[in-house]
C-alpha cells in the first residue's frame, strides 16, 4: 500500500522530462514537490509519532525512496527523512523538526566520509564553533539549516547550523545527471550541539552517515528497476530481421544478468531491514557495503559498455567476493535455492516466447 501510494504521486510529478526542466534552475528541484512530499508523510516515516512523525522503520522508508528513484524524482527526499530521524533522536529540537516534517523548511546532513574532516572546539557557553570541511552535501545552497557530524573534544558530536552563519561557505556543485550538491567550508562557524536523547538511533554522525547511504541505495535500486522495465519493454516490441529482440539469445541472458542484479541488491537492501524497525550500530557494515554493491549492477542496467570503463571494473572487482560469499552462504539456507528459481520464472512473462530462443 505504501509503495502503490507512492507510486500514484509520482506519477504526475516525476518522470525524465521534469528533471531535465529542472536542471536549468538554480536549486534543481522543485520546494512545492518536496512540501507536497512532506503533506504525503514522507519527511516524518522515521519520525516518532509522538513527535508529529509515522513511526515507521528504514524498510517503509526505503519503499518510499524507491519509487522515487523510479521517477527520477530529483527532490532531497532520502536526505531530509535521514536529517528528520536524527533530529527526532535528539534533545531540544521539536520546532526543528516540526518545520522539517511540515516541509516548511530544508535541513540536510553534512557528514565528512572519513568521520574527521570537520572539527568542533568549545565556545563561550554551551555552543561551539566548527573549523574544516564537508564535500558532496545534498542540496547544500538551499538549505535552511545544515546537521554537521564533528569530532569533538571528546568523541564525534552532532551539531546545528544555521544557513548563512558567519564563517560559512557554500561552493554549489552539479553531478553529471543535474543533482545539485554542494562543498561547504567551516571557517569559525558558530553551532549548538545536539544531544542525543537515545541510545540508538540517528542522533549519532556515523549513524546517519549510514541513513544517508541506504537512502542512496534505495533511489538507485528504482532507478535500476525502471531502467529494466523500459530495456525489456523495447525487446518486446522492437523487431529486427523480422524478428522480436527478445528472442535473440545474447539479449535474453543480458536481460537475465540485469534482471538478477536487481533482484540481489534489492534482498541486500531489505533483508536486514526488516529485522529491526530502528538502526544499530552494526548496520554501518552493511550500509557501506550496500553502497559498494549497488554501484556495479546499477551502472551496468541497460548500459553494455559500462563493464569495461576502468571506474566499474574496480567497483566490480571490490563487489563481487562478498556478493560470491552472500550467495553461497544463502544458497545453504533451507528454500532459498527453490526462491531463487521462482524469482527468475517472473522474467520469462516479459519476454517474447517466454523468454525461449527461437
């Protein structure tokens, strides 16, 4: 229900050809979406619902994340749940929130990759002030405000800033396909520190460091989904030498490698999410893994030559031996081979045949 709901309201707001619109503006999505987003529920499904959220775990919001990734949907939606679950983990922020959830404003998360680019000293009172730097911020020239992870005097903090403090610098970025980012400096940036009210959840910088990661893996499993969709749908119906594609044989084991990447990352995504309906610390290891995993097959969907580009063969090379031993370890499971088989007849509809060579 989640999903089909989801899927309706992006129907009229996403698609290739709205991103493409968007990629002339100055911010690359659109605020009315990401309100309408926020009106749907979307910004507060990991929020509690005794702060104004749904109460729902990382599996519904990655449901959600999907199909937007699906619609190309270039709004900051994975990074504002990820930034509203943080603040609703943390002491002193409910006007915060509350404005995030409503979609009256935009806070995003700027964490380094390697935990230590920024760095925090104490101030006069309870604040501190943040010195170093943060590249790959979502969004980062249309934030109202920005959670930055720390290192701090004594251990990682998380802290609030306020877009356009003093001392701050934003340097706007846009990716090949048009998402806008940004390269932030901290130059003294005044900033009030987060307390976290829980022992878990995304109150913590690499907690939500790894929230951000299956929010990108999520938008990149739908994107791969519909690349597949379109890729199968044109072997059906283009014909060559008087003949449907997807009767060739090269083309039909293409469409099953493809059709089982997807189906691989998408049981990495959820199987663990699930379990638990709220982050643990030992899921880092998985987020990052996922992230790892998801850049080969997804750059491989509906692209032969990308196999052969030097960027791929190393992310392919890193992927493989742990998919290798996810796959041996869950071929030992009781049922898992016989699922398998089931999840690969689903192709055969799709294709000329049944997917038989002619």
């Amino acid at each position: 229900m989640l999903r089909d709901s989801a899927r309706r309201f992006l129907a009229d707001t996403g698609g290739a050809g709205r991103l493409r619109r968007l990629r002339e503006t100055e911010t690359g999505f659109d605020r009315q979406v990401l309100r309408a987003m926020a009106e749907q529920g979307w910004l507060g499904v990991l929020v509690s619902a005794e702060r104004g959220g749904l109460g729902l775990g990382l599996a519904d919001a990655a449901l959600l994340l999907e199909q937007a990734g699906r619609a190309l949907a270039p709004e900051p939606a994975g990074a504002s749940i990820v930034a509203a679950a943080a603040l609703d983990a943390c002491e002193g922020t409910e006007d915060l929130l509350a404005g995030l959830v409503a979609g009256e404003c935009l806070v995003v998360p700027a964490v380094a990759a390697d935990g230590g680019g920024i760095r925090a000293r104490p101030a006069a009172g309870a604040g501190v002030v943040l010195d170093g730097s943060c590249t790959g911020v979502v969004a980062a020239g249309a934030a109202d405000a920005m959670l930055v992870g720390a290192a701090g005097p004594d251990g990682p903090l998380l802290c609030h800033v306020e877009a356009g403090a003093d001392g701050l610098g934003i340097a706007p970025r846009r990716t090949v396909d048009g998402a806008s980012f940004g390269n932030v400096a901290f130059a003294g940036v005044a900033a009030r520190p987060l307390a976290a009210r829980r022992n878990r959840g995304f109150g913590r910088p690499a907690a939500l460091r790894d929230g951000l990661l299956v929010a990108a893996s999520a938008e990149l499993l739908g994107a791969m989904d519909a690349a597949l969709e379109i890729t199968l749908d044109y072997l059906r119906t283009r014909e060559q030498f008087g003949r449907p594609l997807g009767t060739f044989q090269a083309l039909q084991h293409r469409a099953v490698d493809d059709f089982t990447r997807i189906a691989g990352t998408r049981s990495l995504l959820f199987r663990h999410r699930r379990r638990r309906r709220r982050y643990r610390a030992r899921d880092g290891r998985r987020a990052q893994g996922a992230c790892i995993r998801f850049g080969a097959p997804g750059d491989q969907v509906g692209d032969p030559d990308a196999r052969r580009h030097r960027v791929h063969r190393r992310a392919r090379r890193r992927a493989l031996p742990q998919a290798r031993d996810d796959a041996r370890r869950l071929a030992r499971q009781p049922g898992r081979p016989a699922r398998a088989l089931r999840r690969g007849d689903a192709l055969r509809e799709w294709l000329p045949n049944g997917g038989i060579c002619a």
